[in-house]
C-alpha cells in the first residue's frame, strides 16, 4: 500500500491535471463558483470575527479575481463577459439583503436628500440640531456618524444625485440601486470607450468576431485552407499579395483567425480595405 502522503500527493496531483484540463470557460465559471461562497459568507464572518474577518476573505477573493483575469482572456469573449456579468448581479443582489457592514455613509445620503426637500441647506444644520427634529425617524437618524456634531461633509453635486434619488424612496435600499446604477453605467461608458478606441478593424469586426467564434478554431480548420478563402475574397486573389497590400489590416484578420478560428477570416477580409 502506497504511504498516506504519497496517496494525497498523487489525487492531488490528479485533480490538479483534470483542472488544467477543463477548458477556460469552465475554469473561469469554477472561480465564479468560489467567490460566490466567499460573498455567501462575509457577512457571517463579519459579524463574528470583525474586520480581520473580512480582510481576509478580501485579500483571498482578490487573488482569485487576478487568476479569473488570465482565464477570461483565454476563454471565449462572449461567454465570458456573460457569465462576468451574471455573477456580478447575483452577488449585488445577494449583498442587499444585509445592512451596510464597513460604512454607515449611505445612511448621511439619505438624511442629506430628506433636508434637501425641506428647503433647508444641508451644510448649515448637523442632523441631531433642533431645528431639523421634525424630519427625524427611527430608521435613517440612528444610523448617521456623529450626528450630534457634523455637518455633511459632500460636495454639491453629491447633494443633488441625493435629493433625486430620496424624491424617489427614502431608504437606504433605494439609494444602494441608485448606486448600483451608477456602476452600470460606468461599466457601460468604459465598454463603450474601449470599443471606441480600440485599433481600426477591431471595433468595426467585433461582432464579426463574436459570431465567428462558433465556426471552430485552428485545429479544426487548417490554416492552408484559410489563406485559400482569404485570397478568394480578397481583390488580388493572393494571400501573399494581400498581406503587403493591406498591411497593417492583414495583421488584424490574422488576429481574428487566431481568436475565432479560421471562418472569421474570411469573414474580415470580406469586408475590404
């Protein structure tokens, strides 16, 4: 019989092999897998442990995002985006169910919106002063970081997004999907840009790309066969000509071909110079 340690030094090396195995996507949904139990149960360990508690889960979930990120660029780009984003909504929906747990910030957001609509100038009363006692409550005023000593401390554009959001829901729920709303659309305004400035061809092919990634990749259809129909469709007929006609154009099909596989070339070159 093998030694107990030799017994856990092969399994572990068999699964170690079965994973570099998997193909990216799977890899990648895996580590989804694991960060979403490690946001399962921060808050559980928050409220047990504390902080050192949370740095902990933070510092291990960060190294799993730098892994994620190696796996995403070999994955294919759809798919991956995809799932990116579905996690990314299921692990903000999952957090909402639970009080802020580092900051009691989002509770001044609220209270500064409520003072905003009752014609009082939030920088000029801290929220426990007397003359702002018709607009406490039991939910928003308990929560504020000394309140019986600070005025709100955000800028006036700040001021404004709160006083829109509390016309809406004066609650820390309805500010936190506001705030929400403002990463998506972060998120999209960076998409956006990327593709904006992204090399000529890149922007213009990305969904040439995308719909050319399911065609299959170089294994499955050789190169030799691809330079064929490139050279069809190009307007010399030759893939050598083509290269030193398009130049800087050709490198960019050859990146799509290794991207998407050999169908994507076709399709880029038949867009023409």
């Amino acid at each position: 019989m093998k030694p107990i340690a030799g017994t856990i030094v092969s399994e572990f090396g068999g699964l170690a092999r079965s994973v570099t195995t998997m193909p990216p996507l799977h890899r990648l949904a895996g580590i989804g897998v694991v960060l979403l139990g490690l946001t399962l149960v921060t808050p559980f360990a928050f409220e047990a442990a504390g902080d050192n508690a949370f740095i902990a889960l933070t510092i291990l979930a960060g190294l799993l995002t730098i892994l994620a990120t190696s796996m995403a660029e070999q994955a294919p780009p759809d798919r991956a985006l995809w799932l990116i984003f579905g996690l990314a909504i299921v692990l903000r929906a999952y957090v909402l169910a639970f009080d802020p747990l580092l900051s009691n910030d989002i509770y001044r957001y609220v209270w500064d919106g409520r003072v905003q609509a009752a014609g009082i100038n939030p920088y000029r009363y801290f929220p426990a002063h007397e003359a702002l006692a018709s607009l406490r409550d039991g939910a928003i005023l308990p929560h504020i970081n000394r309140a019986d000593s600070a005025v709100t401390i955000y800028p006036p554009v700040a001021q404004f997004f709160f006083l829109v959001v509390t016309r809406i829901g004066e609650s820390v729920t309805t500010m936190r999907l506001a705030l929400l709303g403002c990463e998506a659309v972060t998120v999209t305004m960076i998409m956006l840009a990327a593709a904006a400035h992204a090399p000529p061809g890149d922007a213009r092919d990305r969904l040439s790309l995308a719909s050319a990634a399911a065609v299959g990749d170089r294994q499955q259809r050789p190169r030799r066969r691809a330079h064929g129909r490139a050279g069809a469709a190009g307007p010399m007929g030759c893939p050598d000509r083509l290269r030193s006609a398009r130049g800087r154009r050709d490198r960019v099909i050859d990146a799509g071909e290794t991207v998407c596989g050999a169908g994507a070339r076709r399709d880029l070159a038949a867009v023409g110079p």
